[in-house]
C-alpha cells in the first residue's frame, strides 16, 4: 500500500523581496519629485527706500551727415569705444537714434564700435507712423 505524502507548500521569498524592492524604489522616485528644488526659503529685509539698479544706458544719435552725438555732443567713434569700455560694457544698454536719410554703412559702424567695446546690448529707435 502506498501512501500518499503530503507535501507542504513552500513560499517563495525572493519574488517578494524583488516586488517590495520595486516599490521602495518607486517610492522614493516619487517623493524626491514632490521636494521643492528652489532651495530654502528666506524672509528678506524690508526697506522703504528700495530700488531696482537701473543698468547704464547711453542714447546715441546719427545724424545725416555721419556724426554722431552723445548727450548733445559730436563723438568720434574711437573716443566712443574708450567710453564704453569705461564701467560695465556688458550691463550697458546702448540705443541707436538714425536720421531718416543716415547711411546704413554708418550705422553699421557705430554698432560694430559698440561690440568691440562689450555691449551686446544694442537698440534702434524709431519713431511710430
């Protein structure tokens, strides 16, 4: 006569620890997305007497002829790349006011002027018609 053995089951715990090591790590994912990344928060100071730093800004004006002027005086292009060395080229804003009849080919000038000196950030007015 046979018998019959019973055999007991067995639980696999590696299977578990795989799925339960997937979860930590989805876990962890998602709450290191939920963390602000802006970095601490501070309570600055106030002041009543605050203002924003204007950044220099130097209007230049050519004319038909070819000058150019600055601040109502004739500046040779030269005398203009030494003064906007002068301080902080790359914080200067310069703005191009062009006669209506003025050369391109001297407007191209003066803006090449203005580059070599640092400014990069260079303006054209104009009027609205």
């Amino acid at each position: 006569m046979q018998y019959l053995e019973m055999r007991k089951g067995r639980v696999e715990i590696i299977p578990m620890i795989d799925i339960m090591l997937f979860l930590l790590i989805f876990f962890i994912m998602v709450t290191i997305h939920m963390i602000p990344t802006q970095g601490l928060p501070a309570q600055m100071p106030g002041s009543s007497t605050a203002r924003d730093l204007p950044k220099p800004k130097v209007v230049l004006t050519l004319r038909q002829s070819g000058e150019v002027e600055t601040d109502g005086h004739a500046i040779s292009l030269p005398d203009l790349e030494a003064r906007l060395r002068q301080g902080n080229p790359a914080e200067t804003q310069v703005t191009i006011a062009a006669d209506k009849g003025a050369d391109i080919q001297a407007l191209v000038k003066v803006m090449d002027t203005c580059r070599h000196a640092g400014v990069s950030a260079i303006g054209l007015a104009a009027k609205p018609e």
